[in-house]
C-alpha cells in the first residue's frame, strides 16, 4: 500500500479502534476459548470478549452521536410470569455519520426497521457459524480492508479449508496510533457506570445473538 493513499488520514470507528488496539479494552486470554491476536500488539485476546467490546463500542457510539437511538423496554416472558427487557434500536436525530462498511453504519442504517437488537447483530453475522465472534470480527476487518486499512491474504490450509488473515500495513498502523482511545474507553466505562440498565440490556442482546448464530451441532 503506497503513502499517497493516507494523502487524507482514514478516519477508524470506534468498533475498529477496538479491534486494532484490543489488549487496551480487553484482558489478554486465558488458556481456554477462542484467541484473535491483536493486529497493533500480537497480545492474544479472547474472541468473545472483543467481539463484545467491539459491539458495545458502535452501539454506543451511534447512541451517543443521535445517528441512532437504543430504547430499553420492559416485557415478559414465561407466558407473563417473568418480568424481562429488550433494547430496540431506533432512528435518531442526529445526523452523525460513520465510514463505509464498519458496524456502526450498518447499525445506522438498520436503524430505520426498528428493531430488537439481538435481531440487528444477527443479521450482520450473516449465517450461523461454529465461531460468531471470529465470524463477527472478521467481518469488521473486512470492512477495514475494503478501505484499504488492512490487507487482505487469502491462506488455504490442508488444501482444502481457504481462510483469510488480514495485515496491518505500517501507514494504517501510524494512522490509528494517532488516534485517542480515551475516548472510546470512556464510552464504553459511561454506559456501564451510568447507564447500568442500558448496559446490561446490551450484553444480553448481544449473547443472543451469539447463541443463536452458533452452528447447530445436532
């Protein structure tokens, strides 16, 4: 990737900044569970715990920018027995927008069906899979490579499985070091300490989604 590229600097979602910087939001991984090696540091985090900081950052940045908005609303479930709640995600009135091809555009555009969240992080991983959060992950990198920030390489393994890594080109690297993550960090340190509802709404929203796109093993 040539410099004449970052004749503009690329801007970088918050999600994105999750993902490329993920051992500043995530602890690094255990023995056990799905790894994603951090593209700025090549610390291994867990799959599921950036995926789900890497969500929560594009809720709560669309939120927070009014391009959309989450509501929480009370239910039941149990056939009416058992008191539960949903977060919905709604238009906005803002006019805040987010580059191509990152979740929170795609979370802004969903936005006008009005729909549950689990419904929306569903639908953007696409297919049930052995893997959500890598599924989801990837995708987020996808997005990213399509903006010429990250670089593509396709690898097939045992001559059969292709897979695709992605590169973190030194341009890309020096443009998103420029970028705070303070930020970023504070959203996501807000939403759990002041909007405690909310939060826990999310990450049950965003578990479903995960549970109902795993693969079926039956």
């Amino acid at each position: 990737m040539s410099e004449a590229a970052f004749n503009t600097a690329p801007a970088f979602a918050p999600s994105e900044l999750v993902i490329l910087f993920g051992d500043r939001f995530v602890p690094e991984a255990g023995m056990l569970g799905f790894k994603e090696e951090v593209l700025t540091s090549g610390v291994k985090v867990g799959s599921q715990t950036l995926m789900e900081a890497a969500m929560k950052a594009a809720l709560y940045a669309v939120h927070r920018s009014g391009a959309a908005r989450l509501d929480v609303r009370a239910g039941k479930a149990m056939f009416g027995l058992m008191n539960t709640t949903k977060v919905f995600l709604l238009p906005g009135s803002g006019t805040a927008s987010f580059p191509a091809g990152t979740l929170e555009s795609a979370l802004v555009e969903a936005a006008a069906l009005e729909q549950e969240v689990v419904d929306v992080l569903s639908h953007f991983i696409g297919e049930e899979v052995s893997n959500p959060p890598q599924r989801a992950l990837g995708l987020m990198k996808r997005g990213m490579s399509e903006r010429g920030l990250l670089e593509a390489q396709m690898k097939t393994t045992m001559m059969v499985f292709t897979t695709i890594d992605y590169v973190l080109p030194a341009a890309t690297r020096a443009a998103a070091q420029a970028q705070p993550l303070e930020p970023v960090q504070h959203l996501l340190r807000e939403a759990e300490q002041r909007e405690p509802e909310l939060d826990r709404a999310v990450q049950k929203a965003i578990d479903a989604a995960r549970v109902r796109m795993t693969e079926s093993r039956d």
